[in-house]
C-alpha cells in the first residue's frame, strides 16, 4: 500500500471508528492486535502491516454496505 492510501485507509478507520463507542476494540480483536495499536494506527504513529491493511479495506467495504442498507 502507498502512503496516500494508508492515509486514506485510516481516515476511513478513524470515522468509522469514531462513530460509535468500542469499535476500535472490534477492530482490535477482528485483527488480533491489540487495542491500543489501532489507537496507534489512527493517530499516526505506525501503520499496519499490508496483510492488516488488506483485510482492514475489505471490512470498512462491508460496514460501507451494511449501513447503505
């Protein structure tokens, strides 16, 4: 993944995640990473590895369609 759309991709996390309390430990445990490191992802300061990015893409997609319907 470039770094533009890494930045993209936490954007994204972080709007979704903001939205609703306990998300980012949905995410945590959905990638089993802890909690802490995807507060880490958001603010900036590291990023996830391709495999986490890839799989993080595909789950931000299916909340996109879950909340369309």
């Amino acid at each position: 993944m470039s770094q533009e759309e890494t930045e993209k991709l936490m954007d994204e996390l972080k709007a979704w995640a903001d939205a609703e309390y306990g998300r980012r430990a949905d995410v945590a445990r959905m990638l089993g990473v802890p909690r802490q490191r995807v507060t880490n992802w958001i603010s900036g300061h590291g990023t996830p590895t391709l495999e986490q990015g890839l799989r993080l893409q595909a789950f931000l997609k299916k909340q996109r369609r879950r909340s369309r319907a």
